[in-house]
C-alpha cells in the first residue's frame, strides 16, 4: 500500500541506484542526497498516525503524531545539507585539478 | 563532578571556538594552547571517573535532566572508559605532534578539536541517534582535514571517502529508523532489552537491521569489502591526519561494533552465526591486506593497508566472542592505535626530511636518521607481535583464543597473516638499513623537524615497549570492559 | 602475571647450557673488538641484546619465557648480520628471520596449547602433569614444537637460511650463531622430550638427512664460510641422531657433541675470520699458501678440523664414540656415521690444502698479521678441544652425565676408537683423493652439477614460491583499483551478501 514508508524505501532504491550507476560525480551526489531525503520521509512516516494532529500545538483533544521523529529529522536534514555542500565543493575542486567529473577518467589520473 | 561526561564531550567543541576567538589576543601559538589544555581537561575529567568504574560501576548522566528513554543518556561504563582513556592519549600526542609544524594553523586545530570531539561523543553516548550525530561531525571534520594540504589526490581521495561513508551511513539510519518504527525509542538500552521479544517474532526484520548496522559500521573501520576508501585517504593525508583516521577513526568504528552488537544482538541467537561471520571477513580483511601491502612502494600506503590488515585481527578475536578473544581483541586495539599512529609520526619525520615517499628512494637512510630508524624498528617489530613489545601479548591471546576454540582455520590464517607482515615490515627495515648513499632530489629543502615530532615518537616506542613488558596495567583497566561486553 | 618466570632455581641441564652460552659469548666480545671496524655503538647495543636472549632462553624455566627470549635473539641476530650491509646480506638475513619466525610461530602455538592442556607453563609441573595427558595430544604438540626447533637449528628441510646466513655475516657473527645461537633450539629439544617422553624415529631420520646432505654438499663448496654452515647443518645432524636414539649413552653423546661442536666449530669460523681478516678474501681458489704467515692460525684450524672429524685426543671423538655406542648393532646407522665422518675429514684436508699449503698468490703477498685480540680467543677455544678431548671421562661425569640426569661410564681409551679413527683418516683421505680427481671438490670447476640436484633444491622451491607469491598480490592490486562506482557497488553487494547469508 501506499504510504510515506514504502515510498521512502523505493527513493532509497532510486538513490543506491542513481550512486551505483552514474559515472558523473554530481550526480553521484544528487543520488546521495536523494538516499538521505528518502530515509528522512521513511523517518518521519513512521512516526505519523493516520487522522493525527500536526505536533505543534499543546492540549490538543485529538491525537497528536509522533514529534520525535521530526526533531530528529530536522537534524538529519541539516547534517544532510551539510554533507552535501560538503561533497560539493570537493567536486568543485574535483574539477578545478582534474578538468573532468568522470569516474572512470578520474581513475586514470 | 556530576557533570563530567557532558564536559568531556563539550570542552573540545568550546575550545574550537575558543582557537578561532586566538586570533585577537595576539598570544603566539595561541592555538595550540587552547588545544592542548582542552585535551588535558577532558583528560583530568575522565580519569576523576576512573576509581568508579574499575571498580565497576557505572556513571550515567541524562541531557537536559530527561531520563531515558524520552531524553538522551550519557553513560560511562567499562567500554567507554577503556576507549575514552586511550583517545585523550592518541588524541594528546598527535596535537603535540602537529606542535611541530608550523604551517598549521587555527583551522587545522579546530578541525581536529571537532574531530576529537566527535570520537568522544561516540564513545559516551547511549543514544543510538546521538551517535550517527557525532559520527557524522567526525566524518565531516576528517573530510576536510585529509584535504588540508590541497594536493590534488588527497581531493579525490576525501571524495571517496565521502561518498561510501555517507552511502553506508544512509544504511545505518535507515536501520534506526526500522529500529524506532519497532521500538519506540532511540536509547540503546531500552532498545536492546526489547530486542530479543523482537527477534522471536520478526527475526527477518532483525537481519536486516544487523546487517545494514554491519555494513556502516564495516565502512568506518575496514572490514573486507568496504576497505577500499583506506589506502588513499590515508596516504594522501598528512601525518597527524593519517594517525588520526588510522589510530582512532578506524577503532572508533570498532567500539560502535562492539557496543552495538554485543548490546543489541548478544542475548539472542543471532549471535552465533555473526560471530562466524565477523570471524571469516576478519580473516580475509587479514590476509588481503597483508598481501597488498606486500606489494605497495609508497610507504603511507604500506602503513594504511597495514592498518586494514590488523583491523582483520581484531576483527577475528570479536569473531571469536570469548573472554580470552575479546581480551586479545581490545588489547589489540590499544596497541594497534599506539603503534600505528607512531609509525606515521615516524613516516612523516622521513617523509619531510627526504621529500621522497616511495620506500625504493629511501634507501640508507639510517644513517642520517638513526633514532627515528630505530624507533620504526621496535615498532615494526611491535606491530608483527616480536616479544618483548605490547603488540605480542596481544597476538598471544587471540592465538591463544582461537587455540582453545579450536579454530584451526584461523590459526592458520593468522600465522600467515603474521608472517607476511614481517615479510613487508623487515622489507622496510631493509631498505632503511641499505648500504646506499642516501640523496636527496637536486633542489629539495628539508622542513625542519623539531622536537615535539621526535618526542611523539619516541615516547610511544618506549611506551609499547613498557606495555609489553608490564602488560597488567592494560589488563586491569581492560576488565570492566571485559565485564559490559560478557557479563 | 605474564612474564611471571621464574629464573631459579636451574637444574643441571641448564647450567650445562648456561656454561656453554656464558663461556663462549664473551669470546666472541674479544674478537669482535678487532674485527669489527665500523658502527661499534649499533654492534655492540645488538650483540649485547641478543647475549641477553640467549641467556634468557637458557635459564628460562617455562616454555613462554623460551619463545620470548627465543625471539629476541632471533631479532638481535638478523640485525647483527645484515651488520655488513652488502648486497647479499639482505636477502639472506630476510630468509632468516622469515624462517626463524615460522619457527616461532610453532613453537608459540606449541606452548599455547600446552598451556590449554595442563593449565601452566612452567615446565616442572608440565613434566609432572605428563603422564596423564593424553598421547595423542601430546605427540600432535611434541611434533609442532620439533618443527618449531628444527627450524632453529637448522636440520633438512628447514635448513634454508643456514647456508646463506653464515657467509653474509661477519664471522664472529657467524661464530656465534654457529656456535651458540643454533644450540637454543637443540636445547629445547632435549627439554621437552624429557618432558613429554617422547622419542621420536623421525629425529633419527632427520639426523641421518642432515648429516649426509650436510657432508655431501660441504665437499663441493669453494667459499670457505659457506663449506663451514654445511658442516654446521651436518654435525646439528649428529646431535639429532643421538637425542632420537633415545638411550642414555645416545642422549649424553648428543649433549656432549652439543658442547664440543660448539667449540670447535667457533673455533673454525674464528680462524676463517682471521684469514678473511688478513687477506680479504672468501674463496678456496683465490687462497692458498698462508701456512708460513699464519702460523697460530694454522695450528688452531688443525685442532679444530681433527676434532671435528672425531680424531682423538681431541674433543670430537668422544661425543661421536658415545653415539656410535648408541647405534651399535644397527649396521647402517653405523655406515652413514663413518662416511659423515670421513667425508667430514675430506673437506677439511681440502680447506687445509687449499689454503694453507701450495703457493702463495700474488695478490696476497703483503697480508697483514692477525691482531693478538683475535688470536686470543682462537687459542682458548683451541686449548678447550685439548682439554675436553684428554680428558672426557672427567667431562662426562662431572659435567654432561648430570644435566641428563643419570650417572654412567663410558670407556673413551678403547681400541675401537683408535681403529675408527685410522678408519676415519684413511676413507676421507682416499675420498678426498676421489674427489680432485673427479672434479667433484668443485676446485678446478670441471665436473658440473646435474640439473635435477638444482630441481629439487629446497631453496631454489621457496624463492619460486615466494615470487609467485609476489606476482599474485600484484594481480591483486591491479584488481583493487576501480572507479568509485565498482567500490560502491561491492558495499551494497556486501550488504545482499551479509542479508543472503544471516536468512
């Protein structure tokens, strides 16, 4: 069935996809970063309940979903970003020295 | 004091700050200093905790006053303790090592305030999410700091690194989230005393997560097909760095191993079958890595497959799961981590002496460099497991461990394992001993070494041999750990 | 807790063993403050390490304590003879500590399992505990612990480093070893079979190997050190026939021929050190006529290649008339000792002549004199094959017959002995003979080996398998090095693989 859980698994199969065949090492990171964001929505649909209120207000009368997931979340999203621009502007600099983004080229080098 | 586990994690993580905020106080090497007396505080505070816990009890302190296992725990047992203790030390030396150097600067200290940190936020921690966090502060520092020097293989090799510990990573949190989804909480205790109710009814689910948790974990310390980023990440670093990665990163995956699985897994049945197969890829982790660095003319990269080879031994004693191997086994990594890093502090001495850093230009050098040439002796011979160095107790024990499990599968690969490894350390020794006159590249400038760089080294080549002589002092403190992981 | 070793009280066999390593280190000492010209801090510092091993090794009352001074005379040994630093130097002393560390490793996992086995090291209480073991255990670790030793002295098939060892290192370094150093693993020999009473008929085969092989080979060498390492290997020979005979007269002539070997064969690399010293030179055909400058030395070297033939009243004789004792009534163990004997005579009558007789070459017309701080020790080492040889008897009972523990007579002035030696004298002087004329001797480099002798050569086997060995790492490493994408994949293959093999 459709839900956050099983979508976010089949975005990290998209990302171990995207990271074992592309030969462009931006892409690699974009699959990268594809894999944290699909483990992320897994994350934070675990923690939902159908028909439950958004973890922000207090003394709420229905069913609140899970906030420990968000708040984990929004660190792993932020060590995510920060990942990222990380591998970044190591690709960046990838480029500067080598003049190429290819993997296989870059091992010849 | 009651706060003590919090202030050696967050001492460091202040102290970088404080290296930065250096630049305005116009105080010479002002951030060294700042470095130096981060490490000592940590260094006080946790052995203030040490009469407590070899005498084996425990410390426990929770964030924020939320108990576990609504808030993050921060526990020191036996385990952290034994690892935490040799960090600060490893941790210590390489800051006086990069002393030396002094084209380092408040960056390069902050990075490895950050990456120190990270290590002991790993160790102390009993939060399962708390300990990717700092994992992945430790990653982030290491990535930058094996670039510091801007050569361009250090570049790709920090990409590599990069992306397979950030793809196994994303493994590992997707197994926390598997394990939260089972569990409802984040704090490993509580997890781990579900965990068998767990596997008598989904035991697939518990594979899973065993698995994926192996494979991150496997990445971080090398086990055998997930070694591949450790020649180049090490070797192009520079040599504080390469101790870094080599002596504590590559342990620090170790502990997760150890804490994780002997805490989640030991109780149910998985353990067994695990045990055989950390036991196997150990041998071949062993044997491969032995066999390339029979083969490596650059002596860093020798040094880093050695590295691998012995992260095989260690990872046959854990496979073997019993007292004696997992004494083998946490002796070792002490010892690994005490000789590995000297050996790089020796390597880079000869690398900035001679500029070279192929083995077959470095020929006869002993002349020039005894003491640093003996230094690398005792080590190497304390690394191949020669009495009357540390490195053979612990050879003994897993020798012994396999011997009375009757593994003789792996007695035999670790007697192979040994002698290719004196195969290519006395290959050095050779070359270092060569009757060659010894010449430098035409226009080359030797970088002055000063004394820290020498005192590091030499400090640790007596003090393996002190540990191999006096091996009790290591035993006692190792017992509390012995005691969390097998009760 | 570990190193708990308790060094005393020794018993007499260790105070034979003590006797022998304490007497003849320091000669060497001597000697090598004239030989030794170069980087005497590095020299001495090793020499003085590997001293304190092998006193360690023989003073050690458990069997950990052994293997780590063991180990660490191995250690000072390699550095002492890549102490030259030639080219061949280094080949030969990484094919020594390669050899001397598989050697360890046996005896290591040897010990360990005894240690699983009766709970304890120390061997007064393994000896205790020894008849309650169960024999198939102890004779599967018996058999890891021989090879283990015979790797350290040097016995057929592991006699790979010998050869190669001795002529590389200078030749008190060569003395030592030869001398002392191998005797180590002969001791523990002895030590364990009292220990676990366990005779074994492979020892006499090893033996008799390594007696013939040591003998045949010696005759065809020209380098004067390397004719000396197979002697070495063929006298260690003698000692395993005795120890494997398993009597008492057997087990006594093997400790005394441990004693008298190593005397005379120091006193043998020391004169070769000498020559070596004075004239620069290895080789038999570039030598010869030294006998009117030399003359201390050519004294010596008599004494000591009569003693190694087993002439009386030198000291050979007696240790190998107490074996041949041993072996009487065995027609064809009593053949092969003859034949050692008298081929061993064959070779020493051609180093003699070769190089002390016949003509002097012109190169060495002007050779200098041989220090009197080498001489020195040559001349005790020589009064000492005198004085065991005149008095044996006295030797035996006081000295040899105790460290084995029994009390026995053996009748050293029989005519059976003179007759052996006439025998001995005349088959190696008839052997000799044969052998210049046939070009056997190698000296005129007419006869050629047969290739199949360079087949089977176990050295010729290890180095193949070692480049083999090579060339498979570096396939290996060429294998290792993919683009990021293959070493992305083997993680998630790894990943499949670990879930594949847990379900």
């Amino acid at each position: 069935m459709i839900n956050g859980i099983s979508i976010g698994i089949v975005i990290v199969l998209v990302g171990i996809y995207g990271i074992l065949t592309r030969r462009n090492i931006i892409k690699m990171v974009m699959s990268l970063y594809i894999m944290n964001s699909g483990v992320i929505l897994l994350f934070v649909s675990i923690g939902y309940i159908v028909g439950g209120q958004a973890a922000i207000f207090e003394n709420s009368k229905k069913l609140m979903v899970d906030p420990l997931p968000q708040a984990v979340m929004l660190t792993t999203l932020v060590i995510g970003l920060g990942i990222t621009a990380l591998a970044l502007a190591l690709a960046i600099k990838i480029y500067d020295e080598y003049k190429t983004l290819n993997t296989r080229k870059l091992l010849e080098k | 004091m009651a706060h003590a586990p919090i202030l050696i994690i967050v001492i460091p993580l202040l102290a970088v700050f404080l290296t930065h905020l250096t630049k305005y106080i116009r105080l010479r090497r002002g951030a060294e200093i700042v470095a130096v007396a981060s490490m000592l505080a940590s260094l006080i505070l946790l052995l203030s905790m040490g009469s407590t816990i070899i005498s084996g009890k425990a410390i426990q302190y929770d964030l924020g006053g939320w108990p576990a296992p609504i808030g993050i725990n921060l526990a020191v047992d036996g385990l952290s303790f034994f690892f935490a203790l040799f960090v600060l030390g490893i941790g210590l030396l390489i800051i006086v090592y990069s002393l030396g150097i002094y084209q380092y600067a408040r960056r390069y200290y902050s990075l490895l305030l950050i990456a120190l940190s990270g290590i002991l936020g790993i160790i102390l921690t009993r939060d399962i999410f708390n300990m990717y966090v700092f994992f992945e502060i430790l990653a982030v520092a290491s990535y930058v700091l094996i670039t510091y020097k801007r050569k361009p293989r250090a570049i790709k090799a920090s990409f590599k690194y990069l992306i397979m510990t950030e793809s196994a990573w994303v493994l590992f949190l997707l197994a926390i989230a598997i394990l939260y989804g089972l569990t409802g909480t984040l704090n490993m205790d509580s997890i781990a005393s579900q965990m068998s109710m767990i596997y008598q009814t989904n035991p697939q689910v518990v594979y899973l997560v065993f698995s994926m948790m192996m494979i991150a974990f496997g990445v971080k310390c090398g086990m055998f097909p997930l070694h591949t980023w450790i020649p180049e990440a090490h070797s192009q670093s520079p040599t504080p760095v390469s101790s870094l990665l080599s002596g504590l990163i590559l342990k620090v995956g170790l502990y997760a191993m150890l804490r994780v699985f002997f805490l989640f897994f030991g109780a149910t049945l998985l353990w067994q079958g695990a045990g055989q197969l950390i036991l196997y890829l150990g041998i071949i982790t062993l044997v491969l890595g032995a066999c390339l660095a029979l083969v490596q003319d650059e002596l860093k990269k020798l040094l880093a497959y050695s590295s691998i080879s012995q992260i095989g031994f260690i990872l046959v004693a854990i496979g073997l799961s019993t007292q004696l191997g997992l004494k083998g086994g946490l002796f070792h990594i002490v010892n690994h981590a005490l000789i590995k890093t000297a050996l790089f502090f020796c390597a880079g001495i000869i690398i900035s002496q001679t500029g070279f850093w192929k083995i077959s230009n470095m020929k006869g050098i002993w002349r020039q460099m005894p003491g640093v040439t003996f230094a690398f002796c005792i080590l190497s011979l304390a690394v191949i497991g020669i009495p009357p160095s540390n490195g053979f107790v612990s050879k003994m024990f897993i020798i012994q461990a396999a011997l009375t499990e009757m593994n003789y599968v792996a007695i035999i690969f670790i007697f192979a394992g040994i002698l290719l490894t004196a195969a290519y350390y006395f290959r050095i020794i050779q070359a270092f001993f060569s009757p060659e006159e010894f010449r430098h590249k035409p226009d080359f400038v030797p970088q002055p070494v000063g004394p820290f760089e020498h005192l590091s080294t030499y400090v640790v080549a007596f003090l393996c041999l002190l540990i191999g002589l006096f091996p009790g002092v290591v035993a006692n403190i190792m017992q509390p750990a012995l005691k969390v992981l097998l009760p | 807790m570990i190193f708990h070793t308790p060094l005393l009280p020794i018993d007499n066999l260790s105070r034979f063993m003590l006797a022998l390593v304490a007497f003849l280190s320091p000669l060497i000492f001597i000697y090598s403050l004239s030989y030794v010209k170069r980087n005497f801090f590095r020299y001495y510092f090793v020499l003085l390490i590997t001293f304190g091993g092998m006193l360690g090794t023989v003073l050690a009352r458990d069997l950990l304590s052994f293997y780590i001074f063991l180990e660490i005379m191995t250690v000072g040994i390699y550095f002492l003879i890549i102490d030259n630093a030639k080219k061949e130097s280094f080949p030969a002393g990484f094919k020594y500590i390669l050899m001397m560390f598989i050697g360890g490793i046996f005896i290591l996992v040897a010990t360990l399992m005894l240690y699983n086995l009766t709970g304890t090291f120390e061997i007064a209480v393994i000896a205790g505990l020894a008849p309650v073991l169960p024999g198939a255990a102890v004779a599967f670790i018996f058999a890891l612990f021989l090879i283990g030793c015979l790797f350290e002295i040097g016995a057929v098939p592991f006699h790979i480093w010998l050869p190669d060892a001795h002529p590389v290192a200078p030749s008190p370094i060569s003395a030592l070893l030869s001398g002392v150093a191998i005797k180590v693993g002969a001791y523990g020999i002895i030590r364990m079979i009292f220990t676990l009473r366990v005779f074994n008929s492979a020892l006499i085969l090893i033996g008799v190997i390594s007696m013939l092989f040591g003998v045949v080979l010696a005759l065809r060498q020209t380098n004067v050190k390397r004719l000396l390492a197979y002697h070495s290997i063929s006298q260690m020979g003698y000692v395993l026939l005795g120890m494997g005979l398993g009597s008492g007269i057997g087990m006594a002539g093997g400790l005394f021929h441990i004693l008298n070997h190593a005397t005379f064969k120091m006193l043998l690399f020391l004169c070769m050190g000498a020559i070596i010293y004075a004239t620069g030179e290895r080789k038999l055909e570039r030598l010869g006529g030294l006998g009117k400058r030399m003359p201390i030395t050519l004294v010596t070297f008599s004494i000591a290649a009569f003693a190694i033939s087993g002439i009386p009243p030198f000291n050979g004789f007696a240790s190998k008339a107490m074996i041949s004792e041993g072996v009487a009534g065995n027609i064809l163990l009593k053949l092969v000792i003859i034949f050692t004997a008298a081929g061993t005579f064959a070779s020493f009558v051609k180093l003699f002549r070769f190089t002390f007789l016949g003509a002097l070459p012109a190169k060495l017309e002007n050779t200098r004199g041989v220090p009197i701080l080498m001489l020195l020790p040559m001349l005790m080492l020589a009064g000492a094959c005198l004085g065991i040889g005149l008095f044996p008897t006295q030797m035996l009972s006081e000295f040899v017959a105790p460290a084995i523990g029994s009390t026995m007579i053996f009748d050293f002035w029989s005519i059976n002995i003179f007759i052996d030696a006439i025998w001995i004298i005349f088959l190696g002087y008839g052997i000799y003979i044969l052998g210049l004329k046939t070009g056997f001797l190698g000296i005129d480099k007419k006869a050629v080996a047969p290739s199949f002798v360079r087949y089977l050569s176990l050295d010729r086997i290890c180095c193949d398998a070692a480049s083999v060995l090579e060339h498979g790492c570096m396939g290996l490493k060429r294998l290792h090095a993919r683009n990021l994408n293959v070493h992305l994949f083997w993680v998630f293959l790894a990943l499949v693989g670990l879930l594949f093999m847990l379900t």
